[in-house]
C-alpha cells in the first residue's frame, strides 16, 4: 500500500488541483468527526438503551453546525471533478450516449462498489439476527442508524447524473445558470412557508444542492474571482434567515423539529453552503503551497484511497465500540454530564481505530477497475441504472434495516418501499450501470 500510495504521489501531474483532493478527504473526515461526537448512546433509568443527541441536550452547540456541516463543500468538489471528467471524455471520440454512459461508470465506480458491498454485509447480518429471533436493542439502533448516511449517496448519485446537462447550461450562460437554482430554491422556499404550497419543499433536495454543485463548475473554469464576497453574502443571509424567518440554527436535521435545515434542504442552507465555499477558497493558497509538500501529499492520496470506505463504516465502528462497552459493563453516562466528555477522546480514539480494520477490511472495493480504449456504452440503459441506484440507496436511509421481513416500509416521494425492494433496486441499477458504461478493448 505504501509503495502504491509514493508512486501515486509521486506520478502527480503539475496541472493536478491538490486543494480540491484535500477538501474532498477534510468533508468526509468532518462528517465521520461530527457523526462520532453528535451521537449518545446512554441508559435511562429502568436500564434501557437509549441513543441520544447531543445537539439536542446542549443547544448551544448548534451553531458548531455552521462549520461542521460541511456536505455543501464535498458536492462542490464534486462539481469541480464532474466538469472536468466530462469535458476530457467528450474531447474523445464517441457519440453522446456513450460518453454519458461512461462518465457515468467512470464517476461511479468508487462510489457504488463500495456503497453495494455495505449494503450486501448489512443487509445478511439483518436478515441472520432476524431469522434468529430478534437482536439486542443496540443492535436494534445500529440497524436502524448505520444506513442513514446513504442519502449522501443518493443526492451525489443525482449531481452526477445531471452534470451534462448542467454543463452545458453553465458553458452558454456561466454564473446565470447558477443564479437560475439559487432563484429556483429561493421561490420553493416562499411557496412553501408563504403560501404554503403542500409537498413543494421536496423540489430543494435539487436546487439547493445542484445550485453548491455548479459552483464547482464555476470553480473549474476559475470563475470563482471573489471569495469573500460569497462567504460574506452566505454568512449574512443564514443569519438573516435564522433571526427573522422560520429557520432553526441548526445546519443539520434534529429530532421532532418542525422545520429542519436538511430534510428537505431549504434557502438557509444554500447560503450556508455559499459561505462555507468562499471560506475554503480564502485559504486556498496558503493549503496549495502546504500540499507541495511530499509527506503530506502521500498523506492526502491515501486517505483519498479509502475516504469513500471510511464514510460507509464510521457508524458501524462508533456503534461497535459501544457494542464493547456494553458487554464489558463500561458506565453509559447522561449525554453532555462531565462523565460523558471525559469518555469522548477514549470513544473516538476507540471508533477510529475499528475504522481502520474495517477500512483494512473492505478498502479493496474502492479501487477502480481499469479503463479501456474504446467505450460500448448506452446512455438510456444508464440513465436507468442510476435512477434505480437513486431511488434505492435513498430509501434504504429512510427504511434502514430493520424488521427485514416483517414489510416495515417509509415513504419515498409518491410510494413506499421496503428495505428489501431498496435493497433490489439499488444492486439493479448499480448492474446496469457498470453494463451501460463497460468498455471495449
């Protein structure tokens, strides 16, 4: 691995961007940091275990959201990586279709195998603890918990599938098309808490994201000229929004809020993504000179290596450690208590250390297959996978895995879906994906 990560290293192109790699590995590493920290696994009075919030005990520390809620900064590089993958395979020869299927391969491949793997090892050990006759009640909330991540998958599924046209808007109309999603998740907003419009909030799962993910694109072409303006606009208008408007302080969802900044994502949000963009590319220079470093760019390649993975298994980790405490009869303080703080550097040295064996364990599934000369591929027949891949990975984080074959089911946009048909049609799309986008030799 070690020798693999130098050569990469040390093969880097002068044109690479080494900044955006390093905000790709930073978003996901705060996510897995938020994620460790946020959640409590306790035990109330009578003995049972209960898994608490700790944004919700202490509220106060809601606003620490501003900064870790850094989603909006990982689809941005994607949007950065998007335009620049799809314009070097539409330089190539080929039709349309078959760019857009391998592009979409392309892009896919170490997302989806390792998503698929996860899906598959979760998916038995539910069905093995269900044919047994029940499971403890942490293991209850793992089951539950553990796949709620997958609606990052889900959104970023759609970005990708988007980016061509989105290009092409943004190659004719530059910043206009981006004003065009920000004026788009803005006019939901007002039907929605104005005019009270039912159901149209959904549509801001794609504004608010895709309008993040366009300024990759401006990214991209070096169209992103002033920073601080963006994180001056994003940071006013969030806080305009959150004193004088409907919206919580919190960035990310919270249990039994009314109005939540996530689910669906709403104007706040975007602006809060606006500024968390013109922060990181403040500090752009100075981290580019940083990177020139060898040991530390060694450092970012391999965490780039197995980042994916690593997001996948947190909770799985987090939940295992206190899995251990459990058994080993270790106290589970109050949330917030000062018994509660001091365990939290032993639990999160514990959970990144089971992330690791589990990244030793599953990283080779995020290694991207070898790409061919020639491409084969059929823009519909992935078109469709992806779709099926979409609609799958988000309703099994809506559904989890629980109660496998009792038919428990959530509400997906028009229809409900269990677990097993998310579970169907995800591994289906991720099939006709990999089938759509194959290359010849």
């Amino acid at each position: 691995m070690e020798s693999t990560v130098r050569e990469l290293a040390d093969k880097t192109p002068a044109t690479r961007d080494r900044y955006m790699d390093l905000l790709r590995v930073a978003s996901l590493g705060t996510v897995v940091v938020g994620h460790w920290l946020m959640a409590a696994v306790a035990t109330d009075d009578a003995g049972r275990i209960q898994l608490g919030n700790l944004l919700a005990e202490v509220p106060q520390l809601q606003l620490l959201t501003w900064v870790l809620q850094i989603m909006p900064v990982f689809f941005f590089v994607g949007g950065f990586s998007h335009a620049l993958s799809y314009r070097s395979l539409r330089r190539k020869s080929g039709s349309e279709q078959s760019v857009y299927a391998a592009f979409l391969r392309a892009r896919l491949q170490r997302l989806l195998r390792p998503t698929m793997v996860f899906i598959l090892v979760w998916g038995a050990a539910a069905l093995i603890l269900q044919l047994i006759g029940g499971s403890p009640h942490l293991a209850d909330i793992t089951l539950r918990l553990v796949p709620q991540p997958l609606w990052f998958i889900g959104i970023y599924l759609a970005m990708v599938a988007f980016t061509p046209p989105l290009l092409k808007l943004h190659e004719r109309y530059g910043w206009g098309a981006f004003g065009a999603l920000v004026a788009a998740a803005a006019a939901v907003d007002v039907l929605r808490f104005v005019a009270g419009v039912p159901f149209v909030e959904f549509l801001n799962f794609a504004f608010v994201w895709l309008a993040v993910h366009q300024l990759g694109f401006l990214r991209a072409d070096g169209r992103l000229r002033l920073p601080s303006l963006l994180a001056a606009t994003g940071v006013l208008g969030a806080t305009a929004l959150v004193a004088f408007g409907p919206y919580p302080l919190s960035m990310v969802g919270m249990p039994g809020e009314k109005i939540s900044n996530m689910a669906p994502p709403t104007f706040a949000l975007l602006c809060h993504g606006l500024w968390l963009v013109g922060a990181v590319e403040l500090v752009r220079r100075p981290a580019t000179r940083w990177l020139e470093r060898p040991r530390v760019w060694r450092t970012v390649v391999a965490a780039n290596g197995v980042s994916m993975t690593a997001f996948l298994w947190h909770l799985t980790a987090m939940l295992g450690v206190y899995g251990v405490m459990i058994g080993l009869d270790v106290p589970l303080p109050a949330p917030a208590s000062a018994a509660w703080w001091a365990q939290v550097p032993l639990r999160m040295a514990a959970a990144a250390v089971l992330t690791a064996l589990l990244v030793a364990a599953f990283r080779g599934f995020e290694r991207p297959a070898p790409s061919a000369t020639r491409t084969n591929g059929s823009g519909p027949v992935a078109a469709l996978g992806i779709t099926l891949c979409l609609f799958g990975v988000l309703g099994l984080s809506m559904v989890g895995f629980g109660d496998l074959l009792e038919g428990r089911s959530a509400l997906l946009i028009a229809f409900r879906v269990t677990a097993p048909v998310a579970v169907g049609m995800a591994l289906a799309g991720w099939f006709l994906v990999e089938r759509a986008g194959r290359r010849g030799v």
